[in-house]
C-alpha cells in the first residue's frame, strides 16, 4: 500500500508538428522526491514542466498525481507551478497579487499570513510596490511565493535559479529543502548549483 | 463564486490603474455618438433608424475593451497564472463580470449621449431597461467568448471578425426591432422573448465552449 504523493508519468511523449521534442518519458516519483530535469536549449525540459502542469496536453502518454494510491484529477489542488518566462500582473502590488492568487487557491489568508509569507521571500519591504518596479530577481522570487503558497504537494520549478543573486539561491535551496519533507519537486535547470539539489536527474534529449 | 470575484477584483484593478480598456471604449462610443448626431443634425430620425443608430454606437463602443480581455492575457503571458490557478468557468465568468462592469459604465455615458446628441429616447421606459440589460448581457457573452477564442491565434482581427458576425447579427437584430417597438411607446415582449432565449442558449453554450478552448 502507496502512502504519501505520487507523480507517474506513463509513456509520455510531445511532437510539434513533425519533430518529437521526447517520447516513452516513465517516472514515477513519491513524495520527498527531488527531481532535476537538465538538457541543452530545446531539450524539452520546460515543454516537460508544462505538460505535468496541464498547460501542455501530451501527444502520447499520460501524468497522474495521486495520495496513498488515489488519483487526484484536479490539478488546482496539488499543484505550484513557476517558470522564468511566467509573467505577472505588473498593475498589481505584490501583497494584492498573492491575495489574489491566495483568494483563487480557496484558502482564506489574513494580511498577517500573506505579510509572512512575502518575508519569506524577502518580499515584505517592497510589498506595497507594483510589480513592475521589481528587478529580475525579485520577480523570480515573486514567482516562487506564488509556486509554493498553500503549499501544494507538487512543485514545478522552471529555471528558477535564473536572475538570482548568491542569496536568491540560499533561498531557492530552502524552499526546496522545506518542500522535500512534504512533497514532491521537479526542477528544471542547467545551473551547476541547482543540479546539486536533486535526488534524481533526468537528462532530456540525452 | 470567490474565484469569479477574484478575477473580476483584479482585472478591476488593473484597469483602474492602465485605464485603457474604458478609456479606449468610452472615446470610440463618444466619437460615434457624435458622428452620428453630426450627420443627422436637423433631419428627423426615424425610429428605425435611430434603433438602428443606436445599437452600433453601443457595438462599436464596446468592442474595443470587450474583445481585448482574452487577448491581454495572452499577449502579456499571464493566462498560464489563470490557467494553473483558476478554474475554466470562473475565468470565464470572472472576464464575463469585468466586461458586463465596462458595458454599464461605457452605456452610462452613451445613452444619455445618444439622447441628447441624436435622438431622445422616448417610449416605454420598461422595456428600454431590460432591452438594456438583457441585450447588454447577451452582448458581452458574444464579446467575451469571440475574444477566448481568438485570443491564441496570430490571426487575431480578422478571425475575430469572423467569428462575431453571425454571433452578433441576429442579436443585434433582436435588439433593433425591440429598441423600435419600445421608441414607439409599446413594450417589446417578442424582441424581450427572443434576446432572453438567445442569451439564455449562449451563455450556457459559452461557457462549455469556453472550457474547452481554454486548455491547451
């Protein structure tokens, strides 16, 4: 008997027209898992990530989160997702941005949680700034606020070490040692640092 | 029901603070409005015609914002947020309400415009309201859905054309004959049957077109 979340790909492919980005993609991943997706530009790595977060329908094969056996159809409910190129509304503030996405989530947050948890992205100082006057890396780890709040049991990370400092990386290794002892996180990176942090790699187009 | 609040409070928001979507709106509608009464000055309008007027002015008001809802997210790369955080039907219904908020705003400038500019708005005053609300409601359905669809491809204005027109034509139809029984001082029960019919199958129908558009 399964306990804990478990992520199985089964037999996963992606074609764009003619060409196959990757095919027969078998995972299965349980909970505390780690998994590095590394591969050159065009590798497949975030075309992966997009497809374990239902914004790519694969050509073959099929993804299925499930908790002690059970299978869980409704991606909204385990599921944090970021990627470097995911944009953000930039007309909002990052405080109204996470009530936002906090309000979209079904969980219910007083100022005092989401104030706590923009701290721990080292957000809480410029949380009444609109988004469009953040750098690089601070919407990076507007990102990942966003990716792990209510803390859902999958997490999938495209590049997001990309546009961070050495202290945007402490972080990041944080986030995904605290997310290690929960759930599961796929990883998508090329960054020597970050390929450190998994427990697993699977190398695309390899 | 939070989470078509959600999206209709933060797209809301962003256009208090862009204001583009109103701004862009209310200008086309003032500047047909005014054309209009400019061409026609001193004529005498039938009631068919000023009908006629003043749905197109209402259209050509609100295309600007309305169609644009879908098309923002996409072209600013925000809709894949939508799509992993919210469900299909309330990003739909979320649109829906922001863009219902805009027609409400946009026809609180334009009628009394229209009545001063080209043409009082007499008769029966009931049915002008609901002819309002109800046109109004199955107008932005059309809008709404037209922009979802569209909203992926390259070939946006064209499509978008295309895809309106037999969608809006038999509405705007409806609600002309309606506007001309209801200038005549009568209420208009069949023109009310019909828009109530059309938005009732539409609105059901957009929403199950929607999610299915929506996803990949």
């Amino acid at each position: 008997m399964q306990t804990g979340w478990t992520l199985t790909c089964h037999d996963l492919g992606k074609r764009f027209g003619e060409r196959w980005v990757f095919r027969h993609i078998e995972l299965t991943l349980s909970q505390g898992t780690v998994l590095v997706v590394r591969g050159s530009n065009g590798s497949g790595k975030s075309t992966l990530i997009r497809i374990l977060a239902g914004l790519l329908t694969p050509t073959e094969g099929r993804v299925q989160m499930a908790l002690a056996g059970q299978a869980f159809a409704e991606r909204r409910a385990w599921l944090g997702w970021s990627a470097t190129d995911g944009a953000l509304y930039r007309e909002l503030t990052a405080r109204e941005h996470l009530r936002w996405w906090a309000t979209l989530r079904d969980t219910d947050a007083t100022d005092t949680e989401l104030m706590a948890h923009l701290e721990r992205f080292e957000l809480g100082a410029r949380a009444d700034d609109l988004l469009r006057t953040y750098s690089t890396g601070m919407r990076q780890r507007m990102r990942l606020a966003l990716a792990t709040w209510g803390r859902p049991p999958l997490l999938l990370l495209d590049e997001p070490d990309a546009g961070l400092d050495a202290r945007g990386m402490l972080l990041l290794e944080r986030v995904i040692d605290e997310h290690r002892t929960f759930g599961i996180v796929v990883l998508a990176t090329n960054r020597n640092e970050s390929l450190a942090w998994g427990d697993l790699t699977l190398e695309m187009g390899a | 029901m939070r989470e078509v609040g959600a999206v209709w409070r933060k797209d809301l928001l962003q256009e208090w603070r862009l204001r583009q979507g109103l701004v862009a709106s209310a200008l086309m509608g003032v500047v047909t409005v005014v054309a209009v009464g400019f061409a026609s000055l001193g004529a005498s309008l039938s009631e068919g015609l000023t009908a006629g007027l003043f749905w197109v002015a209402i259209l050509f008001g609100m295309f600007p914002a309305l169609a644009r809802g879908f098309i923002v997210e996409e072209e600013a790369g925000t809709a894949d947020l939508l799509r992993v955080g919210a469900r299909p039907s309330a990003v739909f219904w979320g649109k829906w309400l922001f863009h219902f908020t805009l027609y409400l705003l946009l026809t609180l400038i334009l009628v009394p415009l229209y009545g001063l500019v080209v043409a009082p708005l007499k008769g029966h005053l009931g049915g002008w309201l609901l002819l309002w609300l109800f046109g109004g409601f199955c107008l932005v359905s059309v809008l709404t859905l037209c922009g979802a669809l569209v909203a992926r491809t390259t070939t946006r204005g064209a499509l978008l054309a295309v895809l309106t027109f037999p969608l809006l034509l038999p509405l705007l139809l409806i609600l002309i004959g309606g506007t001309k029984t209801a200038l005549n001082g009568l209420f208009p029960a069949d023109s009310l049957q019909g828009v109530f019919g059309y938005t009732l199958t539409l609105s059901a129908g957009a929403s199950w077109v929607f999610e299915r558009v929506w996803a990949d």
